[in-house]
C-alpha cells in the first residue's frame, strides 16, 4: 500500500501543502487559491480533463453527494468569494480533500488503490475547540469522495492540528531551552494576527485580532481606484519586500497617458505609505496588550514584510536572554532552510509554519511508524 505525507496550512492568501511520498525523498510543495464553493456535479465534470494537465487549477471533490470547485476553478470559473470573517474550520473538510487529491496526483500515487495518509494541518488559535470535529469528519469523508480522478479511498493513519505558529514554536523549543521563561508566538497573516504563549510545555493565552494585510489592501481601495484586491495585494507585497522597488506598482497602473500614468502611480504611493502606517500603528497598540514575554517567534507572510519594524519595536520591550546581552527575537523560530530545498526563496516565508511542522511533526512520527514496523518484522 502506498503512502502519502502532507502538511496544510488554511491560509486565507492561499493554502500552501508541503508533501511527499516517501519520507526519504525531498518534500515538494503546492499552493492552492483559497476559494471554494459548491457547484452542480455537471459543471465541474466538464473540466476532469484538465486536471491531469494542471491539477492545482482544476481541482474538485465530491463528498456526501455534494461537489465543490476548489482553488482557482472556484475562483476563475465558479466566481467564488472568499469570506475573511467565517471560520477556516468551515470549509476545512472540501479544501483538505482538494489538497491530498493534488498532491496525490503530483506525487505519481496509484490512486486505483487505497493509500495511507499521515496528515498535519493548522488552524487558527481560535479554532482549535473543532479539532476532534475536524478529524472525526475528515476520517469518514477520506472513506470514499470523487476527484477528477475517479474516487479516492485514503486511510488516515496520523492525523494532528497545531495553532497557526504552532510549527515555528516546535521548531525554536526544540533549539532553545525556556525554562519557565514565557514565549509569545506571533502571527502576521493575510486574514488577521494572532498571539499565543508557552510556558513549561502548556499552550495559553490565544488571542488575535483583525489587522491582516487585508486591512492594508481594503485602505489602498478606499483611496485609489478600479484595482481588484488580489491585484493590489500581491503588487504591494512585492513593492515592500523588494525594498520599494516601483516595478510591481507599475505594472498594475491602469491609465495610458503618461501623464496620468504619474499621477496614478503617486496617488497609489500615498495610498500605501498611509495604509502601512495605519496598519502599523493599530498592531503595535495591539501587540502591547500582549506583553510582558519574555522571548517572541514571529512569522507569516506579513511578519517577513514587517521584520525590521518589529525587531525595532521589541528591542527594548524584552530581558536580555540568559548569559546574554540581546533579548530572544527569532522570524520563523530561526528556520533555516536546507540546500536541498525545493522551496524557492521567495516563498520560504510563507511556507515556514509549514516547513516546520514537517521536520518536527510528521517526520518523527512517521519515523516512529516505520520503525515500529520493522521491528514487527
């Protein structure tokens, strides 16, 4: 029986996997659009032959008699909205059997046949309460539910769900001894920002709040314009972590006289320059709340964006590490990735929570398994 290995984060930017079918092979990785809805078996039936071409774009499920376009069919096909304010654990379920179904499909797996899934997702802090829900559900559809590529029967050996920032915090607890010092784990992402704190091994203090980097793109529509959210969101994203280089920016302009073309592009960096600062100055009163810690991991797409900003912030707001003279202030836990990696750079933050929770859940689990069957042997 073949086995599949995957990590799935919900993101609301995007549903980034990191996946492989055998532990010893380099782990490869996809991205989905984030969108679902749910359509008629006909109309999705007619793009079954275009999976095998491109599977992230065509993907769909059906489960319980009902189907769902997932990713960009639901997004460029289906007209699906996201919505930021429902829970991820809503659609959970259809977006996790489009991601195994994808990353089935990439890994080469013989999906006439059974195979076996280890599987580790994360959830917002806040929706970790439907973990056992989320499980219970997701074992009886991974039962029999049909794909572009006929109907999947997959059997969920290992199945764990970890807080958003979960995998970075297993990662630098692993390379730092706290003690009883308190650590805060803080979250940057698309939708909203969350904060958790360990101390002596115990998970506490969930909070998070709506700043995301989609306040960011909803003040820049307020004070420009004719852009699409995905438009603005990936433009600016790029503008900032390319160290304000306007390329991105101009290629998103929508007038054609020169002119007007330059006072486009200075209205849209006035829009940015006052949406960031905006954003800015609501999460730091936000994140004060959250102190005193006495180490921090942050991360997320928008943690990579704001880095130099937060180092800055919370130079002086932590102790000094013990024996040191610099506090604990770690992006991605001090994820580093390896030479190997397939992941390009670009991505690699986005994709840390991710990347983590493969060394430091599925791996050493499915290690376990492996030599337990051995020594059945």
């Amino acid at each position: 029986m073949e086995y599949l290995y995957a990590v799935i984060d919900y993101g609301s930017s995007a549903m980034k996997v990191v996946y492989s079918k055998e532990l010893t092979d380099t782990p490869q990785y996809l991205m989905m659009q984030p969108e679902i809805i749910e359509v008629a078996i006909d109309d999705v039936k007619e793009y079954q032959k275009n999976f095998n071409l491109d599977p992230t774009r065509y993907a769909f499920v059906g489960t319980n008699d009902r189907y769902y376009a997932t990713g960009e069919l639901a997004q460029a096909v289906f007209r699906s909205t996201l919505n930021l304010t429902e829970p991820k654990s809503n659609h959970a379920i259809g977006r996790t059997l489009a991601a195994v179904t994808v990353a089935a499909r990439l890994a080469q797996i013989d999906v006439g046949k059974k195979f076996r899934l280890f599987l580790s997702c994360l959830l917002p802090a806040g929706e970790l309460v439907d973990r056992d829900n989320l499980e219970a559900n997701l074992r009886e559809a991974f039962k029999n539910f049909d794909t572009p590529m006929g109907r999947l029967q997959v059997n969920l050996k290992y199945f764990n769900c970890h807080p958003e920032g979960g995998g970075l915090a297993l990662f630098y607890q692993e390379h730092c001894d706290l003690g009883e010092r308190q650590l805060g784990v803080i979250m940057m992402g698309h939708r909203n920002s969350s904060c958790f704190v360990i101390q002596n091994n115990v998970y506490r203090r969930f909070r998070s709040t709506d700043l995301g980097f989609a306040t960011i793109v909803n003040d820049i529509q307020l004070a420009t314009s004719g852009y699409k959210d995905k438009t603005i969101a990936a433009a600016v994203a790029n503008y900032l972590s390319q160290e304000n280089d306007k390329t991105p920016l101009i290629k998103m302009l929508l007038r054609n006289n020169p002119t007007a073309r330059e006072q486009e592009l200075e209205q849209l960096l006035k829009a940015i320059d006052l949406a960031t600062r905006k954003y800015w100055n609501s999460f730091v009163q936000w994140l004060a709340i959250q102190l005193p810690l006495d180490e921090i991991v942050f991360g997320g797409g928008v943690g990579e964006l704001f880095k130099l900003e937060m180092l800055d912030y919370l130079a002086d707001k932590l102790p000094n590490l013990p024996d040191k003279n610099c506090p604990a202030i770690y992006l991605h836990g001090g994820l580093e990735y390896s030479k190997n990696t397939l992941i390009p750079i670009e991505l690699q933050a986005r994709f840390a929570d991710v990347q983590c929770l493969w060394e430091k859940d599925i791996l050493p689990i499915a290690q376990t398994y492996w030599d337990g069957q051995r020594d059945k042997s």
